[in-house]
C-alpha cells in the first residue's frame, strides 16, 4: 500500500475513447495499489482540429472521472515533489515523501492485469451515469455493433481493422441465438452507406453514421450485446456496460466474462446462450 503517493493522468492528445480508456488505466493501477488518484481535466482532443479545446470540456462533461476525486488544481499539489511513472519504473524506489506520480496512460499494467478494472468499474458507472437522463423503455432487446473505419485501413492498421465478412458473422451467431426474441441490431461508425449495405442487406442493421459520438456512446453503453471494435472507444463502451460483450483481441486484453471472438468471428454458441438466457428482461 502506497498511501503517501498520488497518481494523475495527464499528457495525452489523441482522440477522446483514447484519453478516457488512459484515465481509467490510471484509476485501476491506483486503487490496486492503494494510492490517491488526482485527475487532471482534459485538455485537447485530437483529431478535431479547432475543436479539440471545446470537445475536451464536452468529454469532461460526459464521463465526469473527475467527480468525487482530488483535484490538480489543488495547492497540495502545486508544490509537491513530482516523478513520471511509466513501464519498468520500480515503486519501491520512491522517495519517503509524498510524491505526485505523472502517467500518460497505466496501460502496461492493465493489459497485464485486466482484472483490475473490475475493482474500479461500479466507481466509473457512478461517474458517468450521474451525467445522463434516464433510459427510455424498449420493448426489444438491442445489439450495438461497433466498426472502426475513418481512420483504420487493413493497410496502415492491420492490428485494428477487422474485416466485413468477420463482424456480420459475429452479428449472425448473435441474431441466431436470439431467435424468436425481438431485437434490432444498430452499428455505428464513420463513412458512406454504400460502404455498410452488406450489414443492412445481410443482417437488417440499422446504419449509425457518423453521429455524435456522445449519442453513440450512449446507445453502445445502454444495448443488451455489444459487438465491440478494436479500439479504445469500444473498450470504455465495454467497461461501463452491462451488456453481453463480443471482443475481438487486440492490445488490451478482455475481462473475464467477455465473449472472445477467433479471427474469422466465431465464438462459443454455448457461452452466448448461456449470457443471453440471463437477460432477465425483454424490455429495457
């Protein structure tokens, strides 16, 4: 236990899943080693050009890490002794004095031990939830389907673009062990209709293109399954959901009652039963 030292997140300027994803690496690795979280408020979205400032507030708003936390604004902090903390850095060389530990991201420990968002997510759920209105009643089960386009091609980024084919036989498995239970499946992404018609002509989804992302979030968040993407945005999505999970593996390992998807999509039929039969409701 580390209780004279202080963790904050702070130095990232990619875009805002990649930024709430780090705060939350940095909350986990805190609480698990029994030391202070302080937030640091976004400063800069990437991605976004001229509005990388103001979708900063927005973000902010919209997952509030910072309620119920210290601040790094406080004078505490102003003049305590600081020292970045990063892959390989040994704790037990810390001075004995209180010390405020600067991290961009603690993703080295949570990919090693993804299990300690378990710990931190009711704390994460509370923070976001207190910043929304409730959920409308449905009379339908949802799956959100998340494709990263934009910005990832199996050229630049292999390791994160997952193709058609792959995810519309995740969506299939799904709307099979359904079955006779209403559903809706909605995917949500970046581009052009005619580049997603397989997914309305094959699976009958319902096209969410380029939307805001807050909605976005929100409906991925709130749906009884949700496919995930390679990306940090899904990964947040996951983290604050009750949802069955579909993950596809990528850097950041998954919990363990996510369902593991192999590279052509196919996942144990069984284990989909099994979480599906525990919804208790076929209204939301």
């Amino acid at each position: 236990m580390l209780r004279r030292y202080y963790l904050t997140c702070a130095g990232k300027s990619d875009g805002g899943g990649a930024q709430v994803h780090a705060v939350c690496s940095a909350l986990a690795f805190a609480h698990h080693h029994g030391m202070t979280y302080v937030h640091t408020p976004f400063n800069h979205i990437g991605h976004a050009g001229k509005m990388g400032t103001t979708l900063a507030a927005q973000w902010e708003r919209a997952f509030a890490l910072g309620l119920g936390e210290r601040q790094i604004n406080e004078p505490a902090f102003a003049k305590m002794r600081r020292h970045p903390l990063t892959r390989g850095f040994q704790l037990g060389k810390l001075s004995l004095k209180p010390t405020l530990l600067v991290a961009e991201h603690c993703h080295w420990f949570t990919n090693s031990h993804p299990q300690a968002y378990e710990a931190i997510r009711p704390r994460l759920i509370e923070k976001y939830r207190g910043t929304r209105h409730a959920t409308p009643a449905r009379d339908h089960l949802t799956v959100a389907v998340h494709v990263r386009r934009g910005d990832v091609n199996p050229i630049d980024w292999p390791h994160r673009f997952t193709r058609d084919e792959v995810i519309l036989h995740q969506v299939q498995q799904i709307s099979a062990a359904l079955g006779n239970r209403a559903h809706e499946i909605h995917l949500y992404s970046e581009g052009e209709p005619a580049q997603f018609e397989i997914f309305r002509a094959r699976a009958n989804a319902i096209l969410h293109l380029s939307e805001d992302v807050f909605d976005s979030i929100d409906a991925m968040i709130d749906a009884d399954v949700l496919v995930m993407a390679k990306s940090s945005f899904s990964y947040v999505a996951a983290l604050l959901s009750d949802a069955i999970k579909i993950y596809s593996p990528f850097q950041h390992p998954p919990l363990r009652d996510w369902i593991v998807s192999d590279a052509e999509g196919s996942f144990g039929a069984d284990g989909l039963g099994r979480a599906i039969s525990n919804i208790s409701r076929s209204t939301k």
